[in-house]
C-alpha cells in the first residue's frame, strides 16, 4: 500500500505543474496576441510608480538601516574610521549595503562582505580585517 501514497502524492504534484504549464501557455499566448500590452492583462497598476518606489517599504521600515545610518554621521571613533576609509563613497549607499550583510548566515562570509564594502581595492591591510570586525560585532552580533 505505500505505493498508493507516493502515486498520489505525484498526482496532486502533476495536477499543480499541468496548472502553471497551462498558465504559462495562455501567459504567452497573450503575449502574441497582444504584444507588450499583454502585461495590462497581468499587473494592475503597470502604469503606476511602482518599479521607481520597489525597494522604498524595505529602505524605510528597516531599524538595522536606520541604526546604521545613525552610527555613520556620528562621532563614535569606528565611525570616523569608517568615513575615512569609504572616502568620497556614499554613506547611504554603503549603509544600505552593510544592512544587507545581515542576510549572510555565516559568521566568516558576512565578515568577508564588510571587508569587501570597506575595501576600495584589493591591496589594503589588516586594519580593514580589525574595523570590519568591529562592525560586525556592533550590528550583527
């Protein structure tokens, strides 16, 4: 009898993929007939402002990027240290980058992330290692 079960489960997983097939097909079908006004019959609001505010709900609900950003402008020595390094780059622009190194699950490769966003090249030194580890420590620990 267990072959009854797994020959079921497969039927349920073949009803799902015939589905999305058939979805797919009509999907471009439309698009033959319609051309890129297909995409009226898809998206709701595909005229809207929606591919220039697309990341704006992550950007602003984030408290890790507002700590971030917060810690940056003030006087705190790693945060001279850090404006130092960066040089003429974007704050902002490196803020939101360090906040995405929190999608990073292991320890070792996060650190290697923020050294990577305070390298400006390949050849710097090990004063890079010690300040993005005090950064990792500070915002991911």
């Amino acid at each position: 009898m267990p072959n009854q079960t797994e020959t079921a489960s497969y039927d349920g997983q073949l009803d799902k993929f015939s589905q999305a097939l058939a979805t797919a097909r009509q999907m471009q079908q439309d698009w033959l007939t319609y051309g890129l006004n297909f995409v009226h019959i898809y998206v709701e609001d595909v005229d809207g402002d929606w591919l220039e505010t697309w990341n704006h709900d992550e950007i602003l609900g984030n408290n890790l990027l507002d700590a971030i950003k917060e810690f940056l402008v003030s006087d705190d020595v790693v945060a001279v240290q850090v404006r130092q390094q960066i040089g003429e780059r974007s704050l902002f622009d490196f803020a939101v980058n360090l906040s995405q190194c929190q999608q990073i699950s292991e320890a070792s490769e996060r650190l290697l992330a923020i050294r990577n966003l305070l390298a400006m090249d390949d050849n710097e030194n090990r004063k890079l290692d010690d300040l993005a580890n005090v950064l990792a420590d500070k915002f991911f620990s």
